[in-house]
C-alpha cells in the first residue's frame, strides 16, 4: 500500500508550507486536517501533480463545498472521509515542535524556549512533559 502523506496544520500559510516541504511529483496520496479550499487544492495539485486521492476527517468531509468535490472529480482526484487521525489538528508545525526538545536539549527554560519560537508558555510545557 502507498504511504499517505498526512498534512497536519490547521493554519493556511502553515499548511501551504507543509503542501510545498512535503509533496513531490512522486506522492499520489494526501490527507488534510482541514477542510479543503480551492487554494489549498490547486497548490497541492501544483506540487503533487500525479495525485489520485485526498481524503480528510468525515466531519469536514460533510462540510466541504460540492463545488471543489466535483472539481476533483473532474480532475482524475478521488477525494473521500477518512478517520486517519482523531482529534484537533495541530497549531503549531511540526519544526516549531522539534525546535522546543532542541532548545531545552541545550539548555533554554521553557520561559526562552516560548519567547524565542513564540509559542504560548503552556504549549511549550505541554510537549516538554508529553516526552
């Protein structure tokens, strides 16, 4: 089976970065945590041209437009529900987060380490107690 590339940001200039850092001319299979818009769709076109599925959580599956389903479709782009991962998408990229175990590995305080990536204190204490 081939790997779905799992886009995980709930803010748009976030996930247009994670659309450009982690699709390529090779990946076919994406799935959003977010409901989709145009712009997202045509830039995840853009940068995976060779896509034939998109799926997102069920919930936002029910709430995106009829409009950009039909597009797909006419597209070549399957486009369906899937409860890949439950939960809120994440506010923060997944660079912010590896930047909070890298500052505290040498040797920031979680009050720097929230200054510097200008992440809220209580996220930066929330990851640094998750691991």
């Amino acid at each position: 089976m081939e790997e779905i590339i799992v886009l995980r940001s709930s803010q748009n200039e976030v996930l247009l970065r994670e659309i450009k850092d982690k699709l390529n001319e090779e990946v076919q299979k994406v799935h959003l945590s977010v409901r989709p818009t145009i712009n997202i769709i045509a830039s995840i076109l853009t940068a995976a041209p060779k896509i034939k599925l998109i799926t997102c959580p069920p919930s936002l599956f029910e709430r995106t437009p009829r409009k950009i389903k039909e597009a797909l479709s006419k597209v070549g782009v399957t486009f369906e529900a899937l409860l890949l991962t439950p939960g809120r998408p994440r506010m923060h990229a997944d660079t912010k987060i590896d930047g909070i175990y890298g500052l505290k590995k040498k040797g920031y305080s979680a009050k720097k380490i929230s200054k510097d990536l200008s992440i809220p204190l209580t996220t930066v204490y929330y990851y640094l107690n998750k691991k």
